[in-house]
C-alpha cells in the first residue's frame, strides 16, 4: 500500500454514517488538491467492503459512482439510503443536508 492510498482510506474512515464527501475533497484532506482521479483509483482498490465506507463517496456533483467497486451504483445507492441519505434526483446525494468536509 501506497503513503497516499493510506492517507485516502484513512481520510474515508472518518466520513461519519449519514454523509457523504467527494473524490475532491478527500484529496485536499490528503493534501493533493486536484488528485480527485486518484483518490477514486485508490477507491477503486478497497480491499475490504464494509471496512473502508468508500460508498461514502460521490463526485463533485453528488452522483453516484457508475462503476463503485462492490456492485455498481445501484448498490452504493442502497448503501447510503440505508444511512439515511436523501437524494435530489434518481442517483444524485441532496449535498446540501448530507456533505461532510472533513
């Protein structure tokens, strides 16, 4: 495991049940603003589902990840409602109630 892979599942551990941050923002928490490709690389690589709550995670936006890692965006939706998050639209997080800045 890579120092910066550490810093990204480290980072992604605090985000509390019930919000949600962005690929953007967790690698300015890594101190690597702009590294929001490799932060969603790395999550990519979670090695242990339920471990590390990369479901957690959404785009700038506040939608879902078309490929997440444990059974595409349907699951990660099913995730996150289960936490309580409201959605504005289909597969798009309400970030306005539910973003965490670390």
């Amino acid at each position: 495991m890579t120092e910066f892979s550490e810093k990204v599942f480290d980072a992604v551990i605090k985000i509390p049940c019930g919000r949600v941050t962005t690929y953007g923002q967790i690698a300015i928490i890594c101190g690597h603003k702009g590294a929001f490709r490799a932060v969603g690389s790395t999550l990519h690589k979670n090695p242990v589902f339920g471990m590390i709550p990369c479901h957690r995670v959404v785009n700038s936006k506040g939608e879902l990840a078309e490929n997440y890692v444990f059974g595409g965006k349907e699951v990660q939706k099913n995730l996150l409602l289960e936490e309580g998050i409201e959605f504005s639209e289909e597969y798009v997080v309400n970030m306005r109630k539910h973003f965490w800045f670390g």
